[in-house]
C-alpha cells in the first residue's frame, strides 16, 4: 500500500463531521472520551475511514431495537402526561365546586354598574 492511499483513507474532522452528519463539537466529545476511533498527530486528529465505518457498525448492533433510555424516557413522558391531565381535571372539579353563580361575580348595584 503507497503512502498516498494511505492518506486518502484518514479523515479531519471536518470531513468526518460532513460524512455522519454530525457537529464538530460532538466528534471532539467521542474523543476525548475514547468513543471513537481516532489518531492523534500533535494536536490534530485524524480518523481512518475503515475504523469508523466498523465501529458505526457496531454501534448499529449494540442497539436493536428501542434502547432501554429510550424506553425510559417514552414512561417518563407517559406519566407527566397523565400527571397534566389529572391536575387539570381536579383544577375543573374544583373550579365547578368553588365557582357557582353566586360565588366569583362583585357585587355590582344594578344600573350603576360599579362594584361595592
């Protein structure tokens, strides 16, 4: 293998970011957390295209189906909306129990149509 196709296979993270998608700051996250595969030359960081490629593959397989965060998070969702709905259903009861026709209004001297 000559040195040129070697280098045709390393990636900047610009280059990387534009092929996943992804941004820049998120990239340079996985590495310093050793996520992703990666070369550090001084204080540049280059990726081999293969190497990426076999992780995203493994990536993919670690995570069949719906993730358990995600099953979490979908429960959680769940129970805030049942949460919404019951404090607003014990707000209505409330305000029907509080609020009648003699209840809430001013008292206003007909024909003025000031309050006492």
């Amino acid at each position: 293998m000559d040195q040129t196709s070697e280098n045709e296979n390393l990636l900047t993270v610009g280059q990387l970011s534009e092929y996943l998608s992804i941004k820049r700051k998120t990239l340079y996250a996985k590495v310093k957390t050793g996520e992703i595969p990666h070369f550090k030359i001084g204080h540049l960081v280059r990726f081999k295209k293969s190497e990426v490629e076999a992780w995203l593959e493994k990536y993919r397989k670690k995570n069949k189906g719906i993730p358990d965060r995600v099953r979490r998070i979908q429960k959680t969702s769940q129970t805030i909306t049942d949460i919404d709905r019951l404090v607003k259903k014990t707000i209505d009861e409330s305000k029907r129990e509080e609020y009648t026709p003699d209840h809430g209004k001013s008292d206003q001297i007909k024909g003025l149509g000031k309050e006492v």
